[in-house]
C-alpha cells in the first residue's frame, strides 16, 4: 500500500511540473497566436511541444495539437518566414497568402516575449502577496563547515568566519542564484578569491584563497563524460546548519542515537563541548570518536538535554553506484533537517525581476569567449533540469512559494532569451523584419531557408546535449557525495534539503 501511495505522489509531482511548464510554453505562444489573429496572419497550427504529434484536433481553421518532443511549442505562421525545419511540413498544399508588413512581423514576434514577461510579473505579485518562506540556511552567511586539506582551510578561513564580500561582491548567503557565495566562487574569473570576513574577537580582514577544482580520481568511461559536467571550481566551505533529528535509521530502538536516548525533533548543539556547526563538523567529530562514549547535548522543547552516546560502524552500507564503498562513523540518524527557523519575506515584483534578469545577465556575460570563469555551456539546463528543480521544490511544505518565484525567473529568461538575434528565435524574426524594412526588400527565402534549417539543427542538438547532462544530475551519473555542500551547482540550492545522514 506505501508503495502505491508514493508511487501515486510521484505521479501527482510529475504531473504538476508539466502543469506550470506547460503553462508558461501555451501563454508564451498565446502571445504570438493573438497578435497574428490581430494582424490578420494566417495561422496554421498551435502547438505545445514539436515533434510528431501526440494528439491534434483542427479547430476553426486552426490546428491544436500536442508533439512528442517536450522542447517548448510554436505557432505556425507562414507569412513569417519559412519554419517547415521545426514546425513541419502542412499535409495540405498552402493556399498563396498575401505579404505582411515588417511591422506585422515585430509585433508578432514580440509577443511571445512581452507575454511571457507579463507572466513573469503575475508570479511576481502572488509571490509578493503570499510571501516567500526563507529558513536560516537560505540566508547564512557564517561559514560552518571548513574541509580538511581544502584551499579554505590552508589559506585561513575558519568556521565562525561571516562572509560580508566575495571579490568586492557583497552576498546575502551562502545559497541562492544571485548573490550567494555558491554563485561568486564558481563564477569567479580568478583562481585567488578574496573574501572579506568578521572574524569573532577579531574584526574584518580580507582572505586571499587559492581555488581549486576537484581531482579526477582514476579514469572514467566515455558514457559517464556524456552524462557529467566539468567541475567548478572550489574553496572547501559549507554554511552553518541547524542539525534536527527528523528520522532515525532504524525503526526500533537500536541506533546509537536511539540507545543515547536521543528523539525525533531534537535539535544537536554540542559534542564533548565542541559546538556542531554544520554536518561536516559532526562527521569530522564522529571519526575521531569510533567507540568512544561521547557527551552530547541536544536542545528539546526549549531546554537542554545532556546524553551519552557512542558512535559506530555501521553494519551495512546502503549499495549505491555513485558513492565509494567506505566506512563511516554513524550515530545511526538517517535524516537531519539543516534547514533551520523559517520566516517569511515579501520581496516586490520590481525586486523580483531585476533579481532574475541580472541572473540572466551574470549567466551570459561569464559564458562569453572573453569570460574565464569555469561556466561554460555544458552547465546549462534545458527541460529534463528545469523539470528537476520543480520537482524538487514541489516536494517542500512551501514548495509552490517557490515554484511561483522559479517561475519568474525562468519566464524573464525565457523573455529575454528569446529576443536574441538567433534566426529561429523571435529575436531573430526581429532583426528579419527591420532589414526587410530598412532595404525595402525581403531576405531571400531560398537563402532563409537554408539558414533556418541549419540553426534548427544547431539547436535541437545543443538542446540534446544538455539534455545528456540533465539526465546526468538526475541520476547522479559521476557524482561523489556532497562533501562541500556550499559550492555545488547553483541549481541545487533553489530547493531546501534535508537529507543529510550521520
């Protein structure tokens, strides 16, 4: 019965991610779908998704349909520009159609975006009304965690340290698409970063520290390199976490945790007098204590708690592809909530799309040629990584507050990036249509043509070669653990998460 109800909430899950994805493809081209119709366009087809279609019906005169290929969808306007590449061919010869106006074009054309745009600010005010639910790990900025032997660690930062700015940046965290500390490190332009701290006691200095990336330990099969995506580059910190016991590992009474006499909902503050910042700081603690009775006190219900508790080895492993086989001190807690106290915020719409445009804006000025930071375009997402980040959001208690402020970010994205001047884009139709006006001529459409399709083919072929590294992600194809839990890729810190096990 467990596994059909979660098998049930999947479904549900799925089902809502391409609910809202689907949503912002049909209003987009609803844009251009009203403007034609405005500007007397012949319009063809309507369709979500390309490909071969899933369902069709003509309505009107006007063919809906569904495609196969869940890549966005368009509307079929032949006195645009010759689109057979993406849109396919009519079963039905076409009828000859008078010339429109330059003017026609970019009206139509623009649509799409400023629509998009428009919904964008929609989400934008539900998320200023409804509020947005941030928890104290949203917004730390006191480093928590420093890993052994990692560049942070040899060129002075400590744990306690509050991150003011990175490289001159200020940040507002360690998580986050703009202005987190996760963002300026992977998409520094320097190997040396700078980071402005508080040090407790002391006061503020800056710290130059020299970043590495990950090593490549052995070697690794062609598959894998398709699924995987270069490493960023790294200083070895995490942020300060609230450790909350929210399951154990084994139902009865036989972890160390549960024989210590440790409970669900309680809060770990000390182990032997060292304060435990974050779950690197615990595991660094539990290896030096194998065996070993430890004091640990523990916060409940407002009042503190000393136990005593010995970690061990566990007996088995759990089998899984993606993580060396090791052994690990355990306390026998499968489940630790590190999201800490929660409150709410009500950013503006105004706040809320520039924050998403200059995240688009950072995104495309650091994967420009004369760019050295470590983004390039292997790092970006398409559908299967966007339908990821929903799914993942959607499984919080406040997932749609965030799926509703994801949204404006990817409709401004999907506004701006489809203004740019890329023959298949609406950008594209755009620049057309003012050469067209300015020489008093159309482009020739043998010539267009070939353009056209040539561009189709570069990007339906990027779009499955990001989709390779989407699948990589989701899978986990490459993937070591999370030993630094700060400078994982951007994406992943849009959604809480409470897995961590000790």
């Amino acid at each position: 019965m467990d596994l059909l109800l979660n098998a049930l909430r999947v479904a549900g899950l799925i089902f809502l991610v391409l609910l809202v994805f689907n949503l912002m493809i049909v209003v987009h081209e609803w844009g251009h779908f009203l403007a034609a119709r405005w500007r007397g366009l012949k319009v063809e087809k309507f369709y979500v998704w390309f490909g071969k279609p899933i369902w069709k019906k003509k309505i009107n005169g006007v063919e809906y349909g569904l495609g196969s290929i869940p890549m966005g969808g368009f509307v079929a306007l032949p006195q645009m520009a010759p689109m057979d590449a993406i849109e396919g061919k009519t079963e039905e010869g076409r009828e000859v159609l008078p010339p429109i106006t330059p003017l026609d074009k970019i009206i139509v054309a623009f649509a799409g975006p400023l629509f998009s745009f428009l919904l964008a600010v929609l989400f934008a005010v539900v998320v200023w009304k409804v509020g947005l639910t941030e928890h104290q790990i949203d917004t730390e900025k006191r480093i928590g965690y420093v890993a052994k032997g990692s560049p942070a660690e040899r060129d002075g930062l400590k744990v306690g340290d509050e991150i003011l700015t990175i490289d001159g940046n200020k940040i507002r965290g360690f998580r986050g698409l703009v202005e987190s500390v996760t963002w300026y490190v992977v998409s520094s332009e320097n190997d040396v970063i700078n980071f402005k701290v508080n040090r407790p006691g002391v006061g503020e200095m800056t710290i130059p520290v020299k970043s590495e990336k990950p090593k490549q330990e052995g070697k690794t099969s062609w598959w894998t390199g398709i699924f995987t995506r270069p490493a960023f580059r790294q200083v070895g910190i995490g942020p300060v976490m609230t450790l909350k016991v929210e399951e154990f590992a084994s139902d009865g009474e036989h972890t160390p945790a549960q024989e210590g006499g440790m409970k669900k909902g309680d809060i770990l503050r000390t182990i032997n007098g060292e304060k435990v910042l974050s779950n690197g700081v615990l595991g660094d603690i539990l290896e030096k204590n194998v065996g070993k009775p430890m004091a640990v006190e523990v916060e409940r219900d407002g009042k503190m708690v000393l136990l005593t508790i010995t970690p061990r080895l566990p007996d088995q492993r759990p089998a899984d592809f993606n993580l060396e086989q090791e052994s690990i001190a355990t306390l026998g807690v499968s489940v630790w909530d590190i999201l800490g106290p929660e409150k709410k915020r009500f950013p503006s719409p105004l706040s809320q799309i520039k924050d998403a445009g200059r995240t688009i804006y950072d995104t495309l000025r650091k994967l420009s040629p004369t760019s050295k930071s470590d983004i390039g375009a292997s790092h970006l997402s398409g559908f299967i990584g966007i339908a990821n980040v929903y799914y993942n959001l959607l499984q919080d208690p406040n997932g749609w507050e965030r799926v509703l402020w994801f949204s404006v970010v990817l409709n401004v994205n999907l506004a701006l990036l489809n203004m740019l001047p890329f023959p298949v884009l609406d950008g594209g139709h755009i620049v057309m249509a003012l050469y067209e006006w300015v020489r008093r001529k159309s482009i020739n459409l043998r010539i267009l043509e070939v353009v056209q399709t040539a561009c189709v083919i570069l990007l339906f072929g990027f779009m499955i070669f990001i989709s390779f590294k989407d699948t990589g992600d989701v899978i986990g194809v490459g993937r070591k653990g999370d030993d630094v839990p700060a400078e994982r890729v951007p994406s992943k810190f849009l959604a809480p998460e409470k897995r961590v096990a000790h």
